[in-house]
C-alpha cells in the first residue's frame, strides 16, 4: 500500500479537517500502522489486523494485498472513529484510522488494479519493480516537501500509544526512529522518469483524491 510520506502528504493535508487537539500525535498516528513490520516474527496476517481489516487473527477471509470487501473495512474503521472517546489519545487514533482509509483508497483505486493487468497475481520481478518505484517517488516527496522540517519536528515530539494487540507502543517508536533516522536519509536525488507503474505525479493525483475519499467518511 502507500508509504510513509504518502501518508503524511495526506494527514497533513487534512489537519483542518481532522481538529486534532495534537498535531503531532496525529501525524505519527498516521504512520503508525506499517509499525507492524518491526515485529521479528511478521507475516502480512498481521498487517490485515494491524489495519482492523479483520476482526480477530482468528477471523481473516483475505490476505493483505488481496481484501476485495473494501465496504465493511471502511464500516469497521468508521463506527471506531465515532466511537473513540476523548482520552489523551484520541489525535493518534485519528491520524490512525486516517491511514487506514488511505490505504483502503489505494487499495480501490491503484493497487487492485495494478494487481489485475498482472493477471491477479505478481511476478516477482514486477512486484520488486514496482515497490522500488514507490520507494524512489516517496524520497522524492520527501525531498521536495516545504513543509518536511516541520513535519520531523512535531513527528519527533509526538507520543506513540498501542492499541490492544493490534499495535505495540514500542513498534510505532522503532518505526518513527526509522522515518526519522534512516529511511529518508540524505542520499542522490533518484530519476523518477523512466518509471513504469508508479510516477510522482500519480503519486500527487493519489494524495489529492485520497485525502478527498477519507474526508467524506471519516469527518
């Protein structure tokens, strides 16, 4: 699904939509998600659950990059929204579910159909092709990003919260120490424009149009 500026492109872009009493809790919640990777024992199970596309590890009809009921993932997400409280971490979860609806958009809007002109399945050397691409046009958003110092400031002093068994405090700190420190360290701007499946403009259409899908059903 998308990446961490992707992500932030799109949280930041709904901050005044959002309301978030903690601008910087929001925006690490809208990364937190992907922190499921940090566990040593990751399978992409627990990344369908990490995203509340299923209620239980016990319950997957889909595997991740496979979800096809993309209603009642969005229902789920919604009716969680409406029914968080008030509690000091109430900016993370927005910015959470916030990244969830995003890549629920990406799943409607780019990944399912990019899965299906590969005949519903993936040769691993496209798959490898295209995450590369999204990796290389995330750097540049990065890069390119007027807002990016302040974006870090308030991502470094945000706190991370777990929610249940779904995500753990100390993995959405290692994923922020990740953003922070080592994913987007400074390296050669890369040529994006031979890519073949994921440009930086479809990249700046997808913030626009994602930020527009999750604000009709989350605000």
């Amino acid at each position: 699904m998308s990446y961490p500026m992707v992500h932030l492109s799109v949280a930041w872009a709904l901050l005044p939509d959002a309301r978030a009493a903690e601008p910087a809790d929001y925006l690490l919640g809208a990364v937190a998600p992907d922190a499921v990777h940090y566990r040593a024992d990751y399978n992409s199970d627990m990344k369908l659950y990490s995203h509340f596309g299923c209620e239980s590890m016990d319950e997957i009809r889909e595997k991740w990059g496979y979800v096809t009921e993309n209603e009642p993932w969005i229902a789920r997400v919604r009716a969680l929204w409406k029914s968080c409280g008030e509690g000091p971490e109430r900016s993370f979860l927005c910015g959470y579910y916030v990244h969830i609806l995003t890549d629920i958009f990406n799943n409607i809007a780019v990944w399912t159909p990019f899965r299906m002109s590969q005949g519903g399945t993936f040769d691993r050397t496209v798959y490898n092709l295209y995450g590369d691409e999204c990796r290389n046009v995330d750097y540049l958003l990065y890069r390119n990003n007027p807002e990016r110092a302040r974006l870090w400031e308030l991502l470094g002093q945000a706190r991370a919260f777990g929610i249940g068994d779904h995500i753990a405090k100390e993995e959405v700190e290692s994923l922020r120490e990740s953003i922070l420190h080592e994913r987007f360290r400074e390296r050669p701007l890369p040529d994006v424009s031979g890519n073949r499946y994921f440009r930086l403009e479809d990249a700046q259409d997808f913030i626009r149009r994602a930020a527009a899908f999750t604000a009709e059903r989350l605000f």
